[in-house]
C-alpha cells in the first residue's frame, strides 16, 4: 500500500491528436497516433477526506460515473471532489482520458492504493484505442503510439519529444458543436471505408522523416510541412462521415481556409473535432494571427473561440497534503 493522503489537487493537460498512421490496421496493429499535451487548457481536481461523498462543479455527472467504477474496483474511502475547471467535452482535446486518469490518480492516492496509469485506464474504460491521453498525461510532450496489437494490449509508446518551447499551436474551437464519441465514433469509423495501404505508409514516411525530425530538431519548415501533409491525407478520408470535408465545423473550416491562405502549413483537426489547430513559430505571430481571425470572424460566427497555446513537456501535477508529487 502507498501512503494515503486526506488532500489531494490534480492538473491534468488537455492534448491534441494529430491522426492516425494506420486506422485500419494492414500489418496487425491498428490505428498508431501522433499526439501533443498542451498548456493553458487542462482539467482540474481537488479531492478531500469526508464524512460522505460528494460531487460539485463542471463535469459532475461524468465525475460520478467514474466515481463508480473506481468504488467497484478498490475499497475507497468516502471522499469530497471539487472540479475546478475541465476540458471541454467532445472538444478533441481529450477530455474524457485527462478525466478519467486525474479523477482514478487522485482517488488512489486518498485511499492509499499504489497503481499504475494503463490500469487506471483500463478501470475507466479508456485508452484502449489511442495511447496519446495516457502517455501525455505521464509526460507530457509529443508523442507517438505504436497502435493496437491483436492481444488488445494497450498500444506503446514509441518516441516521446520535448516540444520546442518557442513555437505556439492557434486553436479555433466550435463552442456550438460537438466531436463524435463512444457508439456515434464507432458507428463512423465502422462506415468509413478501409484506410488503403498505400496511404498508411506515406502516413508513416512523412511521421518518420518529416515531422518527427523537424520536432526534434527545431525545425519549423520541416514540422509544420509533415503535420499539413498527414492531417490533407487524413481529412481526405474522414470527409465521408464529415459532411463532406476534413472539419467538422462549417464554422471551423472557414476560418482554416483563410489560415491557409495567409500560408500556415501546419493545419488540422484535432480528432474528430471540431476544434482545429494551426502550428505557428512564436508568440508574436500567433498572437497577431489570434487577433486577425477575431476581428475578421467573430461578428459574425459567435460560436468561435480562439485560443494560442504552447506545447506541455510534462504530464500532470499532483500535490498531495500540499506537497507536489509525480503523478
């Protein structure tokens, strides 16, 4: 048993996913994703010792849901949960994970119950198609997953890089829609057609060869060039369960459309969205760009939020009794 603790205060990072390399898995392991935590959006908890439970603040319902799992699973004591602020849901920012994985770390740690993530995970019924929440919440950074093996295993992390910390990502949320989740994202993925081949290993070139070096190396041109060219072949393949096109907000790909044409070439959609990114190289020019698409947009599509956010090199912050830890 680990020490129990009778205060706990967890922050945990939202994360952007970048696409898969293999969504139909040719050669045994399905889907393989690339994926980034960032700053400035997370979910926040604070746990305490009580005389009974109780569930307050955003996101309750979910908290007690997953409440139950956990109870189901270890003996726990009964506990207050405060949520301070939490991603938004069916954002593509990863919400549910970052939940499940803050709520499941911090409980363990009231009750005492030494525990790793991947079995936090499996509990709340998470990660079991993507690695990226589990490995950012861990560490942070960016991240690649090596997919899902035909034993079902939890897929692996192959390479996990420190994000440059100059660069910025421009976020263009939809405030009025929602991503697909649970039976509506299986129902999509199991109407789209297979992913061909041919596609997955230029998927695979441009991670390998172009992106992941241009990360490692600070090198803006080559990073933002392979992320636009794997999130063109990706969006080409969604559009059928999309409407049509590689975002799904109309409002969202509007505001893409000018990005590009202003020359941004690191552009996509986060997961099944609708929020989209753009890849800038510094503050400044993400600040301008932020500030060009409020004025030129906002009137007239009140739904949009725009945010510029940096890339998180570390996974979640835990403080326990006051004291911060290691989640």
């Amino acid at each position: 048993m680990a020490r129990a603790s009778a205060a706990v205060e967890i922050e945990a990072p939202a994360r952007l996913h970048f696409g898969f390399l293999d969504p139909s898995g040719g050669l045994g392991r399905r889907f393989a994703g690339l994926g980034l935590a960032i700053e400035g959006v997370a979910t926040e908890l604070r746990l305490k010792a009580a005389s009974r439970s109780c569930v307050r603040g955003p996101e309750s319902a979910r908290v007690r849901a997953l409440l139950a799992r956990f109870a189901g699973v270890w003996r726990l004591p009964p506990v207050e949960i405060e949520v301070v602020r939490a991603i938004p849901a069916h954002a593509g920012l990863g919400s549910g994970t970052q939940l499940a994985l803050a709520l499941g770390r911090a409980l363990s740690t009231v009750a005492g119950i030494d525990v790793g993530t991947a079995a936090i995970a499996a509990i709340a019924g998470r990660g079991s198609r993507s690695g990226i929440g589990i490995a950012v919440f861990e560490a942070g950074g960016f991240v690649l997953d090596g997919g899902r093996g035909e034993e079902g295993e939890p897929p692996p992390v192959l390479a996990r890089l420190e994000f440059p910390p100059a660069w910025r990502l421009l976020l263009v949320l939809d405030r009025a829609r929602s991503g697909l989740a649970g039976e509506a994202e299986r129902q999509a993925f199991a109407r789209l057609a297979p992913f061909p081949g041919e596609w997955s290993a230029q998927l695979c070139r441009l991670a390998l060869l172009r992106l992941l070096p241009g990360v490692a190396r600070a090198d803006f041109g080559a990073a933002s060039r392979g992320l636009g060219e794997i999130q063109e072949l990706l969006g080409a393949w969604y559009a059928p369960v999309q409407g049509g096109s590689a975002f799904s907000s109309p409002a969202v790909a509007e505001v893409v459309a000018w990005l590009k044409a202003q020359g941004l070439e690191g552009i996509g959609q986060s997961s099944w969205g609708p929020t989209a990114f753009a890849l800038v190289p510094d503050e400044v020019s993400a600040a301008r760009l932020a500030a060009q698409v409020r004025r030129r947009f906002g009137a007239r599509r009140a739904e949009l939020e725009v945010l510029v956010v940096a890339g998180r090199n570390r996974g979640a912050r835990l403080r326990c009794d006051g004291a911060e830890e290691g989640a």
